[in-house]
C-alpha cells in the first residue's frame, strides 16, 4: 500500500469522530438507565474483581481470568457505575485499535469499522462490563495490529496471553504460530507458550502448587450443563443476531470484494479466527457432544466482532464507492446509519435485575434490616452485591454449605430455588431437608411462580436473646 493510499485512508474524518460520540453517547445513556448486572456471570466477575485480595485462593480455579480479574480491581473499588464507565473506555479503545487496524488494511472508508463494530448488538451490549469477552477481543486486535506492523515478537506474546482473558482467545495465538512457522521464524515460535507459563506461575504462586493450574484444567471438560446445549446450527443461524444485520450483509458484500481483488491471502488471519471461534464454541455448547459446560451464550463468539467489522467495511466501502451520483453516498450512508443504530439498540437493553434478582435483594434487605447482628449464609453473587460482601466470605455474610450451616451458631439463612444447590455450589442440601432441620425456624417466605424463597434463623439455646 503507498504512502498516499495510507494517507487517504488514515484521513481523521468527521465521520470518524461522530461514530465515536455515537458510540459513546449511546453506551453512557444504557449505563445510566441500567439498574443491574448483564444478565450472567457479571454480578460474580464484580465481586471477584472488587474483593480481589480477600478472594486470591479462589481465584486460581477453572472459572477466574487473571487479566480482566485484576484489570477491574481497581475501578471496582469505586463502584458498579464507576466500573461500567472505565469498561466503556476499554471498548472504545477496542475501537479505535480496530480503526487502526483498518487504516493499514488500506479501507477506503476505514472510519465505518467503528460503528460496524461499535453497535455490534451482543458486543456493545457486553462493551460497558467486566466480563471477559472484550479485554479478549481487545487482546486478539492488539496482536493483529502488530502483526500488519512487522512486529511479529509483540503480536504472538500478546496474543499468547490472550488465554488469561479467555480461554478460546488462544486460537489466535495458534493462528499467528502457524503464520510464523510457516514464515520460519523459528526464534518467535516460544513465546506462543508465554500466556500459559505466566498463568501457571501465577497460580502456582498463589496455590502453593504447581499442580494446581492442571488439576483444575483436568476437570473443566466434565462440567456439567446448567441448561440444555445448543444445536450444531446455533450460532450459525444467530449471526446477524449477534453483529447485526447491516454487519452480516455487508460482510458477505466484503467478502466478495476481498476475493475479486485477489486480498484473500490477506484476509487469511482475520477469516480464521472467525471460522475457529464460531466452530470451538459450536462444539463447546453443543448439546450433541457435550464437551464443557458452555450452553452457548451467544457473547462468546461476539470476541470475533471486529474482524467482522472490518470485513464489513470493505464491502461497505465498496458499495460507497459504486454510488452515483454523489448525493446518492450521503442518502445510503444516512440509511446504513439508521439500521445499525435502531438494530443495536432495540435489540441491547439496558441491563436490570431479574425477577429473581429483585426477590432476593428484598429478602437480603428486609435481613439486614430485621437481624443486623447476625451473619447471612446464601451463595447468589446478587445477595454479596448487596451486602458489598467478598464472595469468599467475611463478618457479616458466609457462603451456604454444610460446613458452615454446622459452624454458626446463630446466623440466617436465604434459600433460593437457583443458586442454594446449583451446579457450582455443591452443597448437598436441598429444600426439604431445610424445612426438617430442627435447628431452623422459617420467619419468610416468598413465592415467585414455580420458585420457593425461604429465610431461615438458626438459633442455638444459648443465643436466643440476640436479634
């Protein structure tokens, strides 16, 4: 590409600047609406991240990332919103990384990548949390950037530890490993294996154990489905769902343009982390081969969202260019617009709590509120949230087993129908034997359709003045 070519497409056009203020503005607006967490796994990863120090000998099991676990510590002191704004900046970022990477490829209209990424719906709909999908995504660009600038040591190492943000963002590592051998360069090869030494070395710091990283791993294919698995057409069908109908389209649009220019080679990298995500995940969730206990949340292939924007652009960029007369661009640019903004956000709502969320905020309050000396045991991460409580454990909250039902003496108990035995807390207890333990009076109880919340107090004979 000529430094001309360069110059026309790295062009700071106001386009650029206002698909960023869009994205921007949108995403601070859903924040400012949201009264929640992202409807799984987020209420945890906060008060992982929060409690961070307190938490450490957990955080070495199969379910922690170290990089976004440690990469939110710090805005999560602060609080939720104050952590939703910093993961907003991280998006953007994300963005402007991706841009880059445009610039480089040469798009004629390289600015367009920032909207066809940033309003991706299940993209932007993770892109103010601290989950693990976008500082994956954010890793797997940054490797690819380098990689277009030669620097091919930076790109592996970074796509390496990539794996600490999410597992499946090592296929990329293994991409760029493969361009590398195949390029000879044999010294780089190693540091494919950085990600995973940097993560043993941290587990096995904090464990004691330098078996701990593989017994952990050694079980992660036998975890159970929490929920029936996906069919081997899932993600497939829900493509234009998860990046957009505008994306997808004009994604097969840039594919067709990619390939009559003879760029496919250049395209290689970018068409197959695509591929490999969608297919590792298809099989992960998939109910026919119930591989892991992944049930096929659709955020999980959304880390392949930029490269999928960029090849968007090229088609989009393409039909741009076709467009005659000159006032013909503005009216198609207006109308590609609309449908990437209406699509994102009519189908990415703010996020609130559940009906089950609100259950059990109210029971934890009226706990609080009635029985203010007396620890709580539960294992929802809701329940921790609002009790600003380590999800490990602390002075007034402990988690729900067996061991700990036996330990206090005098403490309550909120039981819900979801997280009291559930496949991640083992408890081994169960609603009835509850109900028949003489050491619990039940003082409330809610029913939400099917689901039975129940608040117990266990009260040894020589507590029975303290409320």
């Amino acid at each position: 590409m000529d430094k001309l070519q360069v110059k026309r497409a790295g062009e700071n056009t106001p386009l650029l600047y206002f698909f960023f203020v869009v994205v921007a503005v949108i995403g601070s607006v859903w924040i400012v609406l949201s009264d929640g967490f992202y409807f799984i796994d987020e209420p945890a990863r906060f008060l992982y991240s929060r409690f961070v120090l307190q938490s450490l000998p957990v955080t070495v099991e199969t379910w922690h990332r170290p990089i976004p676990q440690w990469l939110f510590a710090l805005p999560a002191q602060f609080g939720h919103t104050f952590t939703m704004f910093f993961a907003l900046a991280l998006f953007l970022l994300l963005l402007d990384v991706t841009y880059a990477i445009a610039v480089l490829k040469g798009i004629r209209h390289a600015e367009w990548v920032v909207l066809l990424a940033g309003l991706q719906p299940v993209l932007f709909d993770i892109s103010y949390t601290c989950l693990n999908e976008v500082p994956a995504a954010l890793a797997v660009v940054l490797a690819y950037w380098y990689h277009l600038r030669n620097r091919h040591a930076a790109s592996l190492a970074i796509a390496s530890l990539g794996i600490m943000c999410r597992p499946e963002a090592y296929i990329f590592a293994g991409i760029l490993f493969v361009a590398y051998l195949r390029r000879r360069e044999w010294t780089l090869l190693p540091l494919v294996l950085l990600g995973p030494i940097v993560w043993i070395a941290s587990t096995t710091v904090i464990s004691g154990n330098i078996t701990t990283f593989f017994t952990q791993w050694a079980g992660y294919s036998n975890v159970e489905k929490y929920m029936t698995g996906i069919s081997l057409a899932y993600y497939v069908e829900n493509l234009h769902i998860v990046f957009g109908i505008a994306q997808v389209l004009f994604f097969a649009a840039g594919a067709v343009v990619i390939a009559r220019s003879g760029k496919s080679a250049d395209a290689a990298i970018p068409y197959a982390f695509i591929a490999a995500t969608v297919l590792l995940n298809t099989l992960s969730g998939s109910e026919l081969l119930h591989w892991t206990g992944s049930v096929g949340d659709l955020r999980y292939i959304a880390v392949a969202g930029p490269f999928v924007a960029l090849v968007s652009a090229y088609g989009l960029s393409a039909i741009i260019e076709a467009a005659r007369p000159s006032y013909a661009r503005s009216q198609l640019s207006a109308a590609v617009i609309c449908l990437v903004v209406f699509n994102c956000i009519f189908t990415a709502r703010p996020h609130s709590w559940s009906n089950h969320d609100r259950v059990s905020i109210e029971m934890t309050r009226a706990a609080r509120t009635g029985y203010p000396g007396l620890t709580l045991l539960n294992n929802n991460p809701v329940v921790q949230y609002e009790m600003d409580a380590a999800p490990t454990g602390g002075p007034m909250y402990a988690v729900l087993n067996r061991e700990t039902l036996a330990r206090f003496d005098n403490c309550l108990v909120l039981w819900d129908p979801y997280t009291a035995n559930s496949i991640f807390s083992r408890t081994g207890l169960t609603t009835e034997a509850m109900l028949r333990d003489s050491s619990l009076t039940l003082i409330e109880q809610y029913r939400n359709g099917n689901a039975e919340y129940l608040l117990f107090r266990k009260q040894s004979p020589t507590g029975l003045a303290l409320k």
